[in-house]
C-alpha cells in the first residue's frame, strides 16, 4: 500500500505506512491510526490510544462511583481485578487488558501518595 491512503471516510487502511517507509501504528481498542489520535501508546504488541485511555477510566471511575459511595483509596483494586472488569467491557485484547489494568493501578498508587 502506498503512504496515506485512506478508505472513503477517511480512516487508513490496515497495512498502511507512513512516509518515512514505517508501518502505520493503530490504537489495539478502537483501530485508530497514530495520526488520528493525540498519544498512542505501546505495550507488548498492543497499543492503545488516549481516548481509549480516558474511556476507560470514565468507566472505571463510574462503577467505582456506584458501587461504593465511600472509596477510598486505601482499598485499591488489584490489576487483576481491573482486569476483570474491563473483560466485562473488552472481548480479547487480553495484553491490552493487562497493560491498562497495572497502568490504572499504578496511577491510583500515585494518587494515593501524593
């Protein structure tokens, strides 16, 4: 495929590269390009864009918001179960999953001290 083609709605098309010859770098979540999105980040073979970032801690914050009244952030979810929780939402992408679960957890870590 040649650099910067595009389907009819203006999104790339998969196995497109860049100008410079590098392959087009996607969001793992929503099949956005790096082009189509502010930060893109990589973990083992996945990536995952900040709008998939910022949705996902919408619907993190929302069912911690509803389901205990009183968090605090003395009982942090554990990875494993943010993992869980976003299996609820996400079919597959289990690398993706992992990434934003400990990404998630280390971010309320932060909170917490601070």
């Amino acid at each position: 495929m040649h650099a910067g083609c595009e389907d009819g709605d203006g999104r790339e098309r998969e196995g497109d590269v860049r100008a410079d010859g590098a392959e087009l770098l996607k969001c793992s979540f929503c099949s956005k390009s790096q082009k189509q999105v502010k930060k893109l980040i990589g973990g083992p073979g996945v990536y995952i864009c900040d709008e998939c970032i910022e949705l996902c801690n919408e619907i993190i914050d929302e069912e911690l918001r509803g389901s205990e009244e009183n968090f605090s952030l003395d009982e942090l979810p554990k990875p494993r179960e943010i993992h869980d929780f976003l299996s609820e939402y996400v079919i597959g992408q289990d690398s993706a999953k992992k990434s934003l679960a400990v990404a998630v957890y280390n971010h309320y870590k932060r909170i917490r001290t601070e």
